[in-house]
C-alpha cells in the first residue's frame, strides 16, 4: 500500500553521511592531507584550477579531496566558489614572452633562441608501471644545471619578422568575461578563447584530435610550447603604477599552421593559440587546435561542416559544469512527464488498435 | 539560522541586481527570452539553477517561500531547494500554495489558484521552445525576431498527419500575447490552462542557459492548436485514490510486481488539505467518505 513518502529529508542527510564515511575509506589507512595532494597530485591539481577558472592550489586540492578525486566534481566545488567571489579588478596582461620557463619546446626548429627545455616531462618515458613508487622510499635528487640567463623569445616573433606568418595587431580592447555576461554567439576569438581555456579537457582533446584526422583539418605544427611562472601585475590607480601581486604558472601553446592562402589571404602560416592554468600541455594543444579549427570565416576558408570549426557547437558543449549538470539531471523525479506520456502512448495505441480493427 | 558567510539568499547585491534587471525587461516583453549572465550556483546546472538564481533575486527577508519538485514539496530536490533558502536567507517556508508569496516549481503549477502578489518561479531547461526544430541559437532568435513560427506549425501538423494528434504531452508550446512563442517549461499540458490570465506573477529561468522569461499577471497565453484540432488539456482518467479528487492531475504509482496501480494527486499539498477536510478516495484508509 502506497503512502505518500515522506522523509526525503532524512534520507537526504543520511546519505551524505555515507559518503563523507565514503570518502574517508578506510579509517585504518592515513588521511590524505591538503599538502599532499597539492604537491602529489599537481596535475589534478592544475587541472582543477584550470576548468575551475581559479587559481588557488590549496583550494583545488582541497575540493579534490572532498569530491573524492572526481576531478570534474572538483571543478564544480571551485566553479561554485568562484562565483561568490567580489571582482575587484583585472591584472594586466601577463607577459608570457618573459616567462620563467621549466619546459619550453618547439617542434619546428632544432634549435632557436632561448633553446629546447625538455622540463619535467612524461615524454620519452617508458609507461612501465614503477612498482619501486609502490614501496616508497627517497629518491635520488635530480641533477641541477644553472638557469639559462638569456631572453626566450616567441617562435612565432620569429616568424613575423621574415613576414611568414600572419600579423596579430596589438589590440587593446578589454577582453569580455564570460563569467559575468551571457554568451552570446557569434564570439569574439577573445571569447572563444576565454571558454577553451575552462573548457572540459576531454572535449577539447577529442575535438583536436577529430581535426587531426580531417573534420576540419588545419595542418598544426607545434610552434612552441612553454611551461613556467609569470608575474601578474597589478595597475594602482591612485599610485600610477603596477605591481607585481604574485606568480601564476601557465602553459601556452602556439601552433603554427599551413596556409596555402585563400580568397582573402596569402599563403603564409597562421596561428592557433592555447594559454591555461598550470601545467596541462595537452589540454593545451588541444587548445590550440580547435582555435585554429574556429578560425576558418576569420582567413576566408571553407566551412567543412566539421565540428571543431562550429562556433555554436564547439561554445555550447566545451563546458563540462553545464554538461554534468544537465546530463545528471535526469536522474531527477520526472513523474510528472513521464505520467503525461504514458497517457499519450496508450491513447495512440488504443487508436492505433481501433483502426487496425476497422480495416480487418 | 543563516550562514554568515554569504550574503542574503546567497548571491552578492550587483547580481541580484543584473538578475533582477533582466526580469524588469522580461515582463516588460511577455514571452521574449533574455539573456542574462547566469551565475554558477552550488547545485549542478539542470538542478534548478535558473529558478534558484530568481527566487534568489525575488526574495525579501518577509517573504513566505514554498518549493515543489513533481508538485510535491517533499521531493528530494524540493528539499534540498528548500533548504538552501533556509540556510542561506532564512526566510520562512511553507507547504501551503495559498500562504506562500513565492513558489519554486518544477514541472508543475499548483492545483489551488494562485492570487495577486504570489509569484511563481519555474525551473526551465531548455528555454527555446524552437530548440528541437532548430538546434541553432543564432538561428532560433532570428525566427522570433521575425515572428517566423512556421516551422512549430509545420511540425504540429505532422504529428496530427501521423499520429491524428499532436503528439506532445509536455512543455507544450504556447504564444503569448499575440507575440513570442514561449516554452512553458516541462509541465503537463493539462497545467497550460493556468498559464493564462494568471493573477500571479509568473517567472522562468534557466540558468545553464542563461535566459529569463516571464509572464505578468493576467497575460494572454495560447496553447497553440489548429481550428479543427483545438487544444486539450488532458491527464489520467481517474480520480485520486487519496483525497478523491476528479479535477487534479494525477501521478500512476505501481504498487505490486503483477501490474496494480493507484493514483494520487501529484501536488501534495493539495491532496493533503483534501483529506484534511474529510474528502476520501477509494484506497483511503476507512472512514467517513465525503468524495
């Protein structure tokens, strides 16, 4: 017999109780701390930060921690934080041509100004499953080499200055912010940038690697890729000029692509760029991919119909918050449709019945 | 109690403020979908975020607030709506339709006529109630910029050549005020009579995507139909097992594994106040029936 249910509050409570005994595990098994994962898992970490669109890795690993390592969870801990935030100001753009770098490398020239830095890279690691990691224990210190005192200076300068690649005019308009006005299509490059840069790491991946294989192909050569610390700076009004607030890492990624030219253009290369906090090189690529792929009006090339070069498309479903969020959803009761088309169904089968006997 | 760490109903002052601006616009052009700089809320995009983010703007600290999920208020997302205004406004909640000054629904409109001063807020999904004829946003506002509704007649009349009727059941589209075609959000098309002339102030938001729309009060909303297939409101032809009421919409609960079902009215408050007055329906536990 059926009575009206009652106590979704104390099933909600208890719930939660469960999974904070959940996340706990083990209660024999030492606590993770916020330290730890902060510099243990720094690439969840940096990941967090990025998706979440807020750089603060004590808060990242904290939210990994509580969202028992669902790194998209994590994001939306931080998303939701994020949000209550005042806004008080903007820095100045962060000069990433004086980076500090720990990696820097290019894949069109062997050598170049400011060199190759291989940094610390899972590259040209054998995926061999360490089972001497499983039994801890020091490690052995990593050789030291002293800093490089010269200027790293972009590969695309490089290129612009013999006139092979496009020219990106300096332009001062404030770049808009999507978290503070609705999207509105079509988008700015600044804007699509800005929503590449939180996009879910996956979709953009998977979207750059679907231009790799032809949907939307754009011929990418990694120009440069660079990992390490900026200084942000900010503008004191009242003092009439800019400090220095602290150091973010960033990895930026330009891509430089073959361009036979168009109605509009000369053959010459041109450009797809990626900035995201942190490290997180292949989000970063991907980045840099799909940017080039949602260029194609901008240089007068044809619209292949690939989804990677769809505004809408790429704008609309980057965003795993949003994406989780509805896709979740309908786990939610929906009683009420469902109960609507129930009565829809039996009522077109009864008519389909009905007329079925009436031509019998 | 409320939690001191934010503010008020928990968004900051200026976004009340844009919120509340794009609500001004939004009655000022009943039916028109205004896009608004949807926050990031601490329950997921599809959750109800858009409502939130209205009541949110909507709420005074004298307000009565009542939330229901499925017409029920004892639904799990009801509850933890609920909750969160409670912990992050502290305002006072209710069940009762008729004492609250703000409902947060989902899905359904109240059995018990709203009155003037009440306002209801919907929980929308998908605001466009072009989307599934035109995956396109730029293209879906072109088509209400130029009042070009062809496409939803097309598409109604298809269901009528196939199916001898139209075949949607819910979020049925409606036109308001002689302009802009509107979704009602996913209710059942036997709550669309009570979209129109409503006394209430009527709200709709949808937060992941970032729109508000609304109908002020006594608005002229049309179920769209055809001449020779007019519009039916419909719902389960059965009285309520509970309470024994005739008129309210009805939820189908399976009560045994060989195909036995009873049905209850889906807003419990209402069903509720029924018994309350004595009226029994046919599986009432026994007792004076008043049906």
């Amino acid at each position: 017999m059926y009575v009206a249910v009652k106590g979704g509050e104390r099933a909600i409570d208890a719930a939660h109780a469960w999974l904070a005994e959940e996340r706990r595990g083990d209660p024999a098994i030492p606590e993770l701390t916020v330290p730890q994962i902060r510099e243990q898992m720094a690439l969840a970490v940096n990941r967090v930060m990025a998706e979440g669109s807020l750089y603060d890795p004590d808060l990242a690993a904290l939210a990994i921690k509580q969202a028992r390592g669902d790194l998209i969870e994590a994001v939306f801990l931080i998303r939701a934080y994020r949000t209550t935030l005042p806004r008080f100001g903007a820095s100045r753009p962060v000069d990433t041509a004086a980076m500090a770098v720990d990696r820097r490398i290019s894949a069109t020239f062997k050598d170049l100004p400011g060199g190759q830095v291989l940094g610390p890279t899972f590259d040209y690691t054998h995926r061999l499953l360490d089972f001497a990691l499983a039994a801890g224990g020091e490690l052995p210190s990593a050789p030291q080499a002293p800093a490089r005192d010269e200027p790293v200076p972009h590969v695309t300068g490089l290129l612009d200055r013999d006139g092979l690649i496009e020219e990106q005019p300096r332009d001062d308009t404030p770049a808009p912010d999507l978290t503070r006005q609705p999207l509105e299509l079509p988008a700015t490059r600044a804007l699509r940038l800005q929503a590449l840069a939180r996009a879910d790491e996956g979709f953009t991946l998977s979207l750059a690697y679907s231009t790799q294989r032809g949907y939307g192909r754009t011929h990418a050569f990694v120009g440069e890729l660079r990992i390490g610390r900026v200084a942000v700076e900010v503008e004191l009004p009242e003092l009439g000029l800019a400090v220095e607030i602290g150091e973010i890492e960033l990895t930026e990624c330009d891509t430089v692509n073959q361009f036979k030219g168009s109605k509009s253009e000369p053959p010459q290369f041109t450009r797809g760029y990626g900035l995201v906090m942190g490290q997180s090189e292949r989000k970063a690529i991907s980045m840099s991919l799909v940017d080039r792929a949602l260029r194609w009006q901008e240089l007068g090339e044809d619209f292949a119909g690939a989804p990677a070069q769809d505004e809408e498309f790429v704008l609309s479903h980057c965003d795993n918050i949003q994406s989780t969020g509805f896709l979740e959803h309908i786990k939610l009761p929906h009683y009420v449709d469902f109960q609507a088309e129930l009565e829809l169904v039996r009522r077109m089968r009864r008519e389909a019945a009905q007329m079925q006997e009436a031509a019998e | 109690m409320t939690d001191q760490a934010y503010n008020f109903a928990y968004l900051d002052e200026q976004t009340k403020r844009m919120i509340r601006r794009a609500l001004l616009k939004a009655l000022a052009v009943p039916g028109y979908q205004v896009p608004f700089a949807s926050r990031e809320m601490p329950m997921p995009y599809g959750w109800g975020t858009g409502g939130v983010q209205v009541t949110a703007a909507c709420l005074t600290p004298d307000d009565r607030l009542k939330v229901i999920d499925q017409g029920a208020d004892d639904t799990t997302n009801a509850v933890s709506i609920r909750r969160f205004f409670q912990r992050t406004a502290g305002v006072e909640t209710t069940e009762h339709t008729a004492e609250a000054t703000v409902i947060q629904t989902r899905h359904r409109i109240p059995e018990q006529p709203l009155s003037e001063g009440q306002i209801l807020v919907y929980q929308v999904p998908i605001p466009e109630p072009l989307r599934f004829l035109e995956p396109r946003e730029t293209e879906t506002r072109k088509m209400h910029e130029l009042e070009e509704y062809g496409l939803m007649h097309v598409k109604l009349y298809e269901d009528i050549a196939r199916h001898g009727e139209i075949a949607t059941a819910y979020a049925y589209p409606v036109k308001v005020e002689g302009r802009y075609v509107m979704d009602p959000s996913p209710i059942p098309k036997f709550d669309n009579p009570k979209l129109a002339g409503n006394p209430a102030i009527q709200l709709f938001g949808a937060g992941r995507e970032a729109r508000i729309y609304a109908l002020p009060p006594y608005s002229d909303v049309v179920s769209l139909d055809f001449e020779d297939h007019p519009f039916t409101a419909s719902k389960a032809d059965h009285a309520c097992d509970l309470c024994g009421s005739a008129t309210s919409y009805l939820d189908e609960v399976i009560t045994d594994d060989r195909g036995t079902r009873m049905f209850v009215c889906s807003d419990t408050d209402f069903c509720a106040s029924r018994q309350a007055q004595g009226h029994r329906g046919r599986l009432s536990p026994q007792g004076d029936n008043k049906p």
